[in-house]
C-alpha cells in the first residue's frame, strides 16, 4: 500500500463529493472498504445499540506507518490516488480521501495500527476533528478503528437516526454486500455481542451466499459463467421458479463494487422474458469485471452508482450470459415411466385414430323457464376454498347443468306462457334498472361468462358487464376492513420462511403490529430471515410466502409512518390475491352469487378504483348493428 499523500487541491476538487456521514451504515461501508484495499484475508465488523455508540471494524491488512497516521484524517488525504491521470482508471474501492476525516468531525474516533516492518503500533486518538494523542501500542498486523458516540457533537443529525433495530439492519446490509463482493475475504458481523454473519472467506462466491442468504435462497439459483466483447459476467441468478415479486434481491457488483446499475437490471430481467410469470422478477448476485476505463465510479457520493463508457457491451454479456445460464441449468424435470408400467400404460386408452367424441344427448323439448333468479334457501352449502366466503344459491332452471360447466349463451326465450289457474302475471316494468340494485321484481337472465372474466346478465333493456375479480377483491377488502384485527386467521401446518433483503427485513419487524392486524402471525428467524406462523383464512394457506414478500418490500419502501395507510395497503393485498383471479374456472351458481352480494353491498369499484360493472343499453346494441340510427 502507497504512502498517504494530501491531494493539490485542483486533484482534490475533481474528485470532492462533499461526503456527509449520515448513519452508522455509512460509517461501517467506508472502514471496511478501506480494509479490503489494504489486503485484508478478514474483517470484523462489531457494533452496538446499531452502531450509533459503538461500531468497530478491526482487518489484518497492510496498516498504516506511524508518520502517515495523522494524514489519514485530514481532508483528500489518501493513498490512493496521486495525480489527474489515476482518475481514468480507478482501481480501488476508495480513492477520495474524505471518510475518516468526516467520521473524525463527528464522533470520538480511534485508531490502532501496525505494519509488517514496525516493532510497536500506534494508538491515534481523534474528537470532534481535534487531535488527543498518538502513542506507542502493542496490537497485531493490520487496523482497527473504534468510532464512538456518533453525532455527539451535531444533535441536529442524531434526530433524523431511526431505531436501534433498523440501524443495526443497515449495518448488516453493509456487511451482507462486502461479503458478497469479496468472497476472498472472510467476514464476520457481530451485533450486541452476538454473532451473525460469519463468511468463510474460501475464495468460492457460493459459501457467501449461503453465508449471507442461507439455504432456501442458495437452492434456487443457477450457476452463470460468461464473456463477452471484454465483459465478464459470473455469479448465479435465480431459477424461474425461485422468482420474487420484487427487486430487493438482484444484486449487481462491478470489479468487486457494489452498484445499482439499471443497464444490469434491464438485461438480466429480459434475459428471463417469456420464463416468468408476470409480476415476478428474478434474484441474482452478479459479478462484472470490466477495463476500469471503461467505467466512471466517480458520479454518486456513495459510489453506489456508475456510469459506463459504452452500455451496449454490459448489457450483451448479462443478456446473453442469462439466456446460456437458463439454457443449461433450468432443465424441465421429465417423468419416465418404468418398463414394467409402460405396456400398462399403453394398454390403458385407444390409439389416436380410434378416439371419437360421443355425440351429447339432445335436451328434452319444452318450454324455457322464466330467467328470473330465485331466492337463496336457507342452508346453502359452502364454495370451493377460491371464493372464501362466498356462499352458493341454487341454479336457475334453465342453468343447470354439470356444476363445473359455465353455460353457453342461451336463445332468446320465448313469451312466457300465461299464468296458470288464474294466478297474476309477474308485471315487467317500462324503464329496467340502470344498474345492479336490489330490486328483485326487474326480469333477469344469466347469459354466462366472457373470457373466463366477465359475468353477462340481461337485465330489461340493457346487458349487465361484471368483473369477476374486481368485485370479489372488493366484497374481501371490505370483509377485512369491518373485522379489523379480528380477522379469521389459520394456524399453518409448519412456519413458512421468508429471506428478506436487510432494508425489508427490518422494516418487517418494526411493523409486527401492523402484520398482525391484517392476519399475519410473523416471528424473528434471525440473518434477515423470517418465519410466518399464521395467515389471513381468505388466502387459503397457499401464496403466504409471495404475499410477506410483497408486504416487506411496501413496509421498506413507505415513507409514512402512518399506521392506518398501511394496514390498508395490507388489506388490498390480501383481498388481491385471495380473490378469484381472471381465468379461474366459476360454475354458474357462484357466478350469480358473486352478483348477487355486488348487488347488496352496492359495490362499485375496486380497492384500486378499477369500475366493477357497466352497463350495454339495447338501444346502443343496435346503433352499433345499425337497426337504428
């Protein structure tokens, strides 16, 4: 490691980004990139109370000779870089000068250091800027710097710190990254004592991430291994099927730099295209090596954004190292019959030319009932688990049929038949309802399903247009509101873990109240990993793990603390995803009771302000056929 120079100030105010310490977390990710520049094999990273009264980071790296001690905490004095030309082609994690001395500035900071060719360290003591001694000590090879009472000398930061847990979190959001891009590094995260995070520094990216994310995470990723035009991508990304609802956990390094890289996103997420449900994105941890030309660190105060000489290159390599990751490490699973089942199974059904449809048997001759709906009986039976509470009502009769088969569009039915034995008609009104309303006297007639999404009635003049989903998330968000935290929940038959980015992770267990309230029972697993012990009943005990993704990833990104707002937003996902879902197979019983509970609660529009129904009238019908003008 180079001699610590003081910058002139023409390089300095090429490079000055007017750094400002504002949390722990800031702290901890500058101290441990100076380690990894000065050859660290190990970094400890220490703190407590979340590092705002404590926070120690100790390496056996080069250290630091007793004459440049004192230079280290002075403004845009670094080893790093010397003149102009270095800039061009940064090749270290730091290179600005600034952490210690803004560190120094606010907090009481100390340091101990030795290198290989010196008898005695040296003890250095900074406060508020100011320096209280230098002195011979006895220590190991390497670096540790102690920070103390951080903002001790600026209340006016120190209010603007969140709690404990959740800078304790950011911390070991540091830690998680470094080790991540520094798998030659063992790393270790001890936090009020305790130890959570021990990397084992082999040199193999695989053990950090099982280090760092632990097994579930680990077991879903694919190996990826790729060079192109002088970019070289390696790392893992996530099977298809171990896809997440959000972006918390794509994690994008360049020549060992933890970046948030939009050009990486994009290439990696249309790598996956046509492999992914829609709203899933993939998992990853990348790592791009490319000539430190070709990249400018030097655009983003906390160099956690680059910009790239040329992007078409970075984004080819991800493109295409995705698409040959997928092609050899997400083979289908095939099933293969053995040979004693085989004969048997050809046995089991005719060749191909020989299967013929039976014709349907013609339906008895007579007339087609009235298409009114009748009243619910008084004992329903239940509903398959997919419409929750929704409850059946009987069939109308010139419905009923299989109870899977949704029921074609019907003829026009004949006049009715006059009343027998002298009892009155069932008089139909002039001006039929212009909505769905309660009146039961208005002539209705179930004319089936579009789409496998919307529910067709006839109702007087007009054609009745319901979305099936929209108004069944509805009628749930309503059901969860009026029970409030009293909502029906289940105990699931084993806790269902969820990896959580640290930012998400924290933000899940400063809202277990919030959570609990909207059905979910979520307990502390530790390592960025939770457990959900019981789930609202409406979600029927599949999704859970989807859903706290979701939940953790709006409770990261919320900047309100607004209780009530965000027990809301839980409701809306809830009754989102519990609600029948376009596509889903509805018999005609259920459909006309979804109706029917549309029409009783006067439901109008979604949770999202999306319309429930609308209306066709007859007269616009036949504008559009041009029977009138």
């Amino acid at each position: 490691m180079g001699k610590i120079n003081v910058l002139d100030r023409h390089v300095a105010e090429l490079i000055a980004a007017g750094e400002v310490v504002e949390r722990p977390a800031s702290v901890a990710k500058e101290l441990v990139e100076n380690s990894i520049d000065a050859g660290a094999s190990a970094v400890t990273v220490e703190i407590r109370h979340g590092g705002v009264t404590f926070l120690r980071v100790t390496d056996n790296g080069c250290g630091v000779a007793r004459e440049d001690v004192p230079l280290a905490f002075l403004s845009h004095a670094t080893s790093k870089v010397a003149a102009k030309n270095d800039l061009d082609a940064i090749a270290t994690l730091g290179f600005r000068g600034e952490a210690l001395a803004s560190v120094a500035a606010v907090a009481h900071v100390e340091m101990l250091t030795r290198t290989s060719g010196e008898l005695a360290g040296t003890r250095y003591g900074i406060d508020g800027g100011r320096e209280k001694f230098c002195e011979d000590a006895g220590c190991p090879e390497g670096t540790t710097i102690l920070v103390r009472d951080l903002f001790y000398n600026t209340p006016a930061r120190m209010k603007f710190l969140k709690k404990d847990v959740t800078e304790g979190n950011a911390v070991a959001a540091v830690a998680d990254k470094e080790a991540l891009a520094h798998p030659e590094v063992s790393f270790r995260f001890l936090r009020d004592g305790r130890e959570t995070l021990h990397t084992p520094g082999d040199g193999k990216l695989k053990s950090a991430v099982y280090a760092v994310f632990g097994r579930q995470f680990t077991s879903g990723l694919i190996p990826l291994e790729y060079e192109l035009n002088g970019v070289t991508v390696t790392g893992f990304v996530s099977s298809p099927a171990a896809a997440r609802p959000n972006r918390s956990m794509q994690n994008f390094f360049i020549n060992g730099r933890y970046v948030k890289s939009r050009t990486a996103m994009v290439a990696l997420e249309e790598g996956f295209k046509g492999s992914l449900m829609v709203g899933k994105v993939p998992a990853c941890v990348l790592h791009l090596t490319v000539p430190f030309g070709a990249v400018d660190v030097n655009v983003h105060p906390a160099k956690i954004e680059v910009r790239f000489l040329n992007e078409r290159p970075i984004f080819d390599a991800v493109y295409h190292g995705v698409k040959s990751a997928l092609h050899r490490g997400d083979t289908p699973h095939v099933m293969k019959l053995s040979d004693s089942a085989a004969p048997a199974f050809r046995h089991a059904e005719p060749p191909a030319e020989q299967i013929r449809f039976a014709p349907r048997p013609a339906a008895e001759p007579g007339p087609a009932p009235a298409g009114d709906f009748p009243q619910p009986q008084a004992a329903p039976e239940s509903v398959p688990a997919g419409f929750g509470n929704v409850r059946r009502v009987p069939v109308p009769p010139d419905i009923e049929r299989d109870e899977d088969d949704v029921p074609a569009a019907p003829q026009e039915a004949p006049e009715p038949a006059p009343a027998a034995s002298g009892a009155p008609e069932r008089p139909v009104p002039e001006n039929p309802a212009s909505a769905p309303g309660p009146e039961a006297e208005k002539p209705e007639k179930f004319i089936g399903e579009a789409f496998g999404t919307y529910i067709i009635l006839q109702r007087g003049d007009s054609l009745v247009f319901v979305d099936k989903h929209a108004a069944h998330e509805r009628l749930l968000y309503e059901k969860l509101k009026a029970e409030g935290g009293k909502a029906d929940r289940q105990m699931l038959l084993e806790p269902v873990p969820v990896t959580l980015d640290k930012n998400e992770y924290s933000a899940v267990l400063n809202a277990l109240d919030v959570c609990a309230e909207a059905g979910f029972e979520i307990d502390d697993f530790g390592g960025g990993t939770v457990l959900v012990r019981s789930a609202p009943m409406i979600l029927g005990g599949s999704g859970v793990a989807e859903a706290v993704m979701e939940i953790a990833g709006y409770l990261a990104s919320s900047k309100t603390d607004l209780t009530t707002e965000k027990v809301d937003w839980l409701y809306h996902n809830v009754a989102c995803r519990a609600a029948v879902k376009a596509g889903d197979p509805a018999s005609p019983r259920e459909l006309i009771d979804l109706v029917r509970r549309v029409e009783k609660e006067d439901v109008r529009y979604c949770p999202h302000g999306r319309p429930v129904f609308f209306l066709l009238t007859r007269k616009e019908l036949e504008k559009q056929f041009g029977r009138i003008p």
